[in-house]
C-alpha cells in the first residue's frame, strides 16, 4: 500500500496537470478580453478612466447591461452620436457583450 | 524554468529602477531586459506601457528614446494656426517610469543584432531582449527631391511633419510673411503618415491668413490624383470659408527646390515660387528598421505578422506604427499606432507566459481634423484580424465620416488628444 502522503501528491500533482491547460486558457482569454477592451481607451482612457474635466466620459464601473444597451443602440441607430455610431457597426455582439464585461468589472 | 527566472529578473530590475529615481540615466540601462521598445511615439510609448499593464507589472521593460519630452504631432497643426502653443502639446514621459515601472533610456540606438539579440545605444551600453518592440515612425527621404536636404537643413524649407522645433520655426515664417504673400505646401504620393495633416495644416494656415493677413494665400501642391482623405469635407468647408485664400492643385509631384529663389519644380508642370515654403517629401520606415533590414517591402515598409506584429525578417522583433505595411485602408496615425501598440504588447505578453496569442485582435482609428480653430471633421475607421487572410480588414459597414464640421467634434478632439495622451503616456 502506498504511502499516504506519497498519494496526496501524486493526487494533487495530477489535479495540477489537469488544471494547468485550463488555467492558461482562463489566463489567455483574460488577457485578450483586456486588449480588445484596451481598444476603447484612446478616447476613453487607460481601463476606461478619462482625464478629468473630459467631455468623452469614463466607462470604467458603468453597469454591463447599460453598457451593452448603450452599445447597441448606437449601433442600431437609435442613440444619435458623432463617432460611435460607426465604431459599434464594428464590433460583434460578443464583442460589445465582452467588453462590457471587462469595464463593470473595473471600479469608476 | 528559463521564464520564472526571467520573471523574478524583471521584478528585480523592476524594483531597482523604481529605488534608484535615476531611470532616465543613460548608465542605470541594465544589462538585460526582457522588453526593450525603441521608439517613444504613439505607437512605441503605448507598447511599453501595455506590456507592463497586461503582464501585471511582471515584466520588465527598457524604453529607449532620444527626445526628452512627448510633442504630438497631432494637434501641432493648431499651433501654425496659432490656437494652440508648444507647451500644450508637449508631454513629459516621467510617468511611464514613476508610475508604471518603465526603465526609460534617454539615447540613440544605433544598432541593433537581431541573431544576438541585443541593442547597442550611441552613448550608453548594449542591452540585451527576449523582445524587441521597434516604433520607429517615418523618416523623411529628402533626397527624393532635389536641394531640399540642403534647404531643409539651413532652416529654410521646412517639413515640420515631425512636430517639434519645426513647428515652431514654421510658425514665425508664416507670422514674418507679409500679407499678399503665398504659402505653398506639397503633399507626396500616399502613402505617407497622417493623410488628412496637409489639408488640416492648409485649412489652419487659411484660418490665420483670414484673421491676420487676408489678402494672402494658401496653396496646395498635391503628387496624389485628389485630396487623400476626407476630400468632400475639405473642399466643402474650403469652398464656403476659404474661397479665395486656398486653391487646391491635384497632379503636382515635386522633383526639386531652389533654395535661393524658393522655387519648387515639377514633373510636368511650369514652376512656381512662394514666399513661404512647407515641402513633404516622400517617407519610410525609420533608419533603424531600413539599416536592419526589416523593410521588406519596396525597401521602405516593414512587412509584418499582423496578428502579432512580429517582422517577417527577424523573429522576436515586433514592428508597429507608421514604420509597417499598412493593411488595407489601414491610416499611419498617431491613433493607429496606439492600437497597434496595444495589440503588440498582449502578443509580446502572451508569448513571454507561454499563452495563446489573440486570435482575432481588434484596431480602431479615429482622425479628427481642425478646419478651423473650433470646428471638426473625423474620419473613423475599424479593422478586425482576418485568420485566413492574415490581415486585417475593416468591417463592413462600419466608420465613416463626420457629416459636416461641427463645434461639437471640435470639443471631441481636443478631448481626444487629452485622453490619448494620457492612455500613451501617463
């Protein structure tokens, strides 16, 4: 019979092989989540925060579903805007989905 | 193994760099680092700051830079228009060390080994990389035309395409020409960086001349067939503000200047004088990526992955910004390379932790441009990766331009400018 000890190891040992794939999936998603979201910061700021006094506002800690319906009512037509009407016809649901995501998790 | 050791040398550098408050030393370069970025514009500042944000401060980065200070190059229109001063579009890069980690480097690199992976500065040491991040930005090939590297050099004609002691030298010329003066600018064939900048500065120019000097003139001189971006817009606004103080001439590809009578001669077309002259000759990649061999393209544009930026000609550096192949419709623009720089650095930071490279990053450009001092037209634009056609297209359907100029955009880009800069830099 092994030893006790000798099989937790090799127990945990496994769990971590196993995990370690799912680990570096979960790790590269986040990370891609976090680029794409990064393509909302020139005119919104690093993680969503503005400059004070902007006339862009900030999105960083807006709540997701106001964010997603913001999203697709500018690119559905029914929120008049000067730009972002033409960057959301870009972007897929899933992406709009995700990146609001990404900023309702960040604080405002 | 090799990465955790790599981790644990980039914490400590890291941490070093902060201790030392002598960053910007040329002699506190270390030996080693694992990100070294060449190039602190939109496309080069952005990457380094990324690359420390997206691995969570883990990985060390050395940014080398000549320039003490950020001067933007757009916005710098403005201050020919004399709506906006030096000062305001200049930026110190201190935050990116203070609060960011950044190891900033103060030099010139002269060269670069891509086989040994290493970077040599003109004043400082060799410092190693696992990747290089090259952001070198467009250098203005003055022997396209004939006499201007000799005029340009004198201070007489002037490019101030890059903004800086240019703009300012630009400025006095046009406030030291006497009204009924002309001021000419040349625009070369596309693609050169930031296609609708010589209509902004034509525009701004005009907008002087109307409040200071009314009886002088703006023209344009252009190698291209039509106005390169936005042309509908501009000739719109020309036409109901500018009438008679800008005239547009498409066709007219510049072969020579004389310095002395400040003339400009053409291909085809009868020569012509002006008392102040802004000639652009033709552009490429920055030096450093012609001299090591990543302008693969026409020997003047760097080919790259465009999935993670990496060059065709040497692993492990990744080119961004204006220096690149753009893909289809894709700007060389101070916004363009900021998104670059965003999709580079999470590439770097992927590889360097053993993750999956993003399969299908995402670009955004917005170009603003002042027709006046307050009134704006934009052109916006969105580019997604294409896995089968390695490339990256713009989105059907999407983008699109301003329907008029409006105050509302004009608040909007200075805005812009503000927060891009602060998404660049701080």
């Amino acid at each position: 019979m092994p030893h006790p000890k000798f099989t937790q190891t090799v127990a945990s040992a496994l769990l971590l092989m196993s995990a370690w794939p799912v680990l570096a999936q979960d790790a590269a998603a986040a990370l891609h989540q976090r680029a794409d979201a990064a393509t909302c910061a020139n005119c919104h700021g690093s993680e969503g925060r503005t400059v004070p006094g902007s006339s862009v506002p900030s999105i960083a800690g807006l709540p997701r579903d106001y964010m997603v319906a913001q999203m697709k009512a500018f690119k559905d037509g029914s929120r008049p805007a000067t730009v972002m009407h033409q960057l959301t016809k870009g972007l897929t649901d899933q992406q709009i989905e995700s990146m609001a995501d990404y900023f309702a998790a960040l604080k405002r | 193994m090799q990465r955790r050791t790599l981790l644990q040398t980039g914490l400590a550098l890291g941490s070093l760099s902060a201790l030392s408050g002598c960053a910007t030393l040329t002699s506190q370069a270390p030996a080693k680092a694992q990100v070294v970025v060449i190039g602190g514009g939109y496309g080069g500042a952005t990457a380094a700051k990324y690359v420390r944000m997206l691995s969570n401060y883990k990985i060390s980065v050395v940014l080398v830079e000549p320039n003490n200070t950020f001067i933007s190059c757009p916005m710098s229109n403005l201050v020919l228009g004399g709506s906006k001063t030096m000062a305001q579009i200049t930026t110190p890069y201190g935050a990116l060390s203070s609060k960011h980690g950044v190891t900033l480097v103060h030099d010139l690199v002269t060269s670069i080994d891509a086989a040994k992976k290493t970077i040599t500065l003109k004043k400082g040491p060799t410092i190693g990389y696992d990747k290089l991040i090259l952001s070198p930005g467009v250098d203005m090939n003055f022997d396209s035309i004939e006499g201007l590297q000799a005029a340009n050099a004198s201070g007489q004609i002037l490019q101030a395409w890059k903004a800086g002691a240019e703009t300012t030298a630009l400025r006095k010329q046009l406030e030291a020409m006497p009204d009924s003066g002309v001021f000419a600018i040349t625009v070369p064939e596309a693609p050169y960086k930031c296609p609708p900048g010589p209509y902004e500065r034509a525009s701004q120019v005009a907008h002087y001349f109307k409040q200071a000097k009314p009886k002088s003139k703006v023209l344009i001189l252009d190698a291209n067939p039509d106005i390169t971006s936005k042309p509908a817009l501009f000739k719109k606004f020309w036409s109901d503000n500018y009438k008679d103080i800008i005239e547009f001439r498409a066709n007219h590809k510049v072969t020579a200047v004389d310095a002395k009578t400040n003339t400009l001669k053409f291909d085809v077309q009868e020569s012509l004088r002006a008392d102040v002259l802004n000639v652009l000759p033709a552009m490429r990649a920055g030096s450093i990526a012609m001299q090591t061999g990543l302008a693969t393209v026409n020997n003047r544009w760097c080919g790259i992955n465009y999935q993670t930026f990496e060059s065709l000609a040497a692993k492990d550096i990744h080119v961004l910004g204006d220096a690149t192949l753009a893909a289809p419709a894709m700007p060389k623009s101070g916004h363009m390379a900021n998104s670059h720089g965003k999709v580079a650095a999470a590439a770097v930071v992927a590889q360097l932790s053993d993750l999956a490279v993003n399969p299908s990053p995402l670009l955004t450009n917005t170009c603003y441009s002042y027709v006046s001092d307050k009134l704006v037209i934009h052109v916006a634009s969105v580019h997604q990766y294409n896995a089968q056609e390695k490339t990256f297209k713009t989105v059907p359907g999407s983008g699109g331009l301003s329907t008029e100029a409006n105050a509302l955009e004009g608040t909007y880009a200075w805005n812009w400018a503000q927060n891009i800069w602060a998404d660049t830099l701080l």
